[in-house]
C-alpha cells in the first residue's frame, strides 16, 4: 500500500508540472496528448485503486 501511495503521489505531480511546462513543448503533437492522457488514466485507476486497499483493510 505504500508503495501505491507513491505511485499516486508521483502521478499527481506529473500533470501539475504539465500546467507549469507544458509537455506539448517538450513533445510535440498527438505524442505529448497521449502522454498527458495516459499519465491522467494512470493517475485515476492509482487513485481508484488506493481507495479500494485502503477501504478493503478496514
């Protein structure tokens, strides 16, 4: 479980630093979409999984 809390703690980080830098710059075109939607999908099945763990030890 803390090993996915990392896991979502990087992930977050990645979109918030697209806001500053924009991976379109560094990427160009469908490339740099892509990468920002997949680390947004990765970031919410990471989140959806974290809550599920975390309810499922209770």
């Amino acid at each position: 479980m803390k090993n996915m809390l990392y896991l979502l703690i990087f992930t977050s980080i990645l979109p918030i630093l697209h806001i500053f830098i924009g991976i379109e710059n560094i990427i160009p075109g469908w490339l740099g979409r892509l990468s920002l939607a997949i680390m947004q999908i990765s970031f919410m099945l990471l989140l959806l999984g974290y809550i599920a763990e975390r309810n499922s030890k209770k």
